[in-house]
C-alpha cells in the first residue's frame, strides 16, 4: 500500500466522497491506488467498473413534439448522462467511481504555485465530472431546491460566482500569512457563499470541498476531513442557509467543522 502524497490523495478522496454518502467497496479503493500509481490508465479503471453494466439498449426513436428537458432523460427524474446509464443506481455507482479517479488524479498532479485554473470552480468540476455529464463545468440554467432549502436563483448564479472567484483568488494570494484559525474563517466564509449559490446542476458539493481544499494547499496547509462525518456536513450545509434567498449564509456552521480540519503545514502530512 502506498503511502506520502500518494496516500493523501487517495484519502481526501474518500473523505470528501464519503461526505456525499460513498461508501466504497475495497476493489472500489484498492483501484484508486492502482490508479495513483501508474499501475493502470484512468480509462482503464473506469472501463474495469463500467463493464459490470450491460450496454443499454437503443430505443427506437419516436417523432412526439416534446417539451425540452435540460437535465432529465424525457419521462423520468434520471440525470442524461455520458454512460447511458438506465437507472439511478446504475448512475450514481459510475458517477462516484469516476469522480473519484478524476479527483485522485487531480490531487496527486505535480504541484507549483496555484494558477487560476486549478481554483476555477467550472475547471474543476468540468475536470471532475465529464465522463459523467455533457454539462460538466457549465452553471446551471434551473432553479434548483434541496427540501425546503432553496438556493441562489439561476439569473444570479454568474454574477455571484465572479464575486466568489474573486475571493478565492484573494485567499490565495493572501492566504499564506494568515495564521490557522484566520484561515479557517476565510474557507468557511469561501464555503458557506459558494454552497448557497450551488451553482451547478449536480456534484456541487465534491467541487467545493476540492476548492477549499486547494486553498489551504495553496496556502501552505493541509485540509483534513477524513474525521468529519456526513451528518455534520450536510447539517452544517443547512444550517449556514440564509432564511431568505437574496440573503447572506452563515460561515458559523462550516467553522466549527473547518477550524479542527486545518492544519499549520500541509508538508507535515
């Protein structure tokens, strides 16, 4: 079994995986370090876990004038997606296997200075999801409701991402001389907004946390949240939701989850 950067890499994926309520199996994690190791392409890898579902079968096309549905395959609530998967569980299994080999793949990257790019959040969703989704990297275009939790209207999503990236820059270029606690505020702060625009249609939440994550490496330090559990996440998620939409969310929840997560030197992992 692996272990320094390599192993780290494998274990945020989990961890941030996790909090989105993967629960792999070990050939599942045990491919991820085949992966992070050379030992296998990515195409490889997702070919191994894709051949475990029989290719869908075409339908035959009928002429009906239908009402366009962005996300949905017509007459159900299934995302369309790349695998031409028929069913959710089918989905959701390739979504989380290939969005765990493009993120592994993404941490264990030689790193330098962070860029734009690798704390854009349309690069990195684009980078995480496009085996899974053609819109992969794209805002959303609906409204979009998590129970009684209504995030940032779609007509907003643009303009508040711009303001965001700003910050995230900033924290970059910034970032490096505030001390642990300081730091921990700013990636709440970076959180709690970005999670209330949600401004893509799916897969959000593995964006952002790969974004704060990224931040405090560009800052010098590590981000720890293999110990934090799903239920304190989404909690925290719900709980920094503004009351009204055009409000302001609350970085409180996200800190108490974040302070313990940051640590003073990402090298000292």
């Amino acid at each position: 079994m692996f272990t320094g950067p390599a192993a780290d890499a494998v274990q945020t994926t989990l961890a941030i995986h996790r909090l989105e309520g993967w629960r792999p199996e070990d050939n599942q994690v045990d491919a991820l370090y085949g992966l992070v190791g050379g030992e296998v392409s990515f195409t490889d890898y997702l070919g191994s876990f894709r051949s475990r579902y029989p290719p869908p079968q075409r339908r035959r096309r009928r002429f009906r004038i239908r009402r366009p549905v962005p996300y949905f395959v017509p007459g159900t609530t299934l995302l369309r997606n790349e695998f031409g998967a028929t069913s959710t569980q089918m989905l959701t299994d390739l979504e989380f296997v290939a969005t765990a080999g493009r993120m592994v793949l993404w941490l264990h990257r030689p790193t330098g200075p962070a860029c734009d790019d690798q704390l854009d959040t349309r690069v990195i969703h684009h980078h995480l999801f496009r085996d899974v989704y053609a819109w992969a990297g794209d805002y959303r275009t609906t409204e979009l409701r998590r129970g009684a939790q209504g995030f940032a209207s779609q007509s907003t999503i643009a303009a508040r991402m711009a303001m965001l990236n700003q910050s995230i820059r900033t924290l970059a270029a910034d970032g490096a001389a505030h001390d642990t606690p300081r730091l921990a505020y700013e990636l709440a702060r970076i959180y709690a907004e970005y999670n209330h625009i949600h401004p893509f249609r799916e897969g959000n939440g593995r964006t952002g946390a790969l974004v704060v994550h990224a931040l405090a490496q560009s800052c010098g330090r590590r981000l720890d949240l293999t110990t934090t559990t799903r239920e304190q996440w989404y909690a925290a998620a719900a709980d920094s939701m503004p009351f009204r939409r055009d409000g302001k969310a609350s970085h409180r929840p996200f800190l108490y989850l974040l302070g313990p997560a940051v640590t003073a030197d990402f090298d000292a992992v």
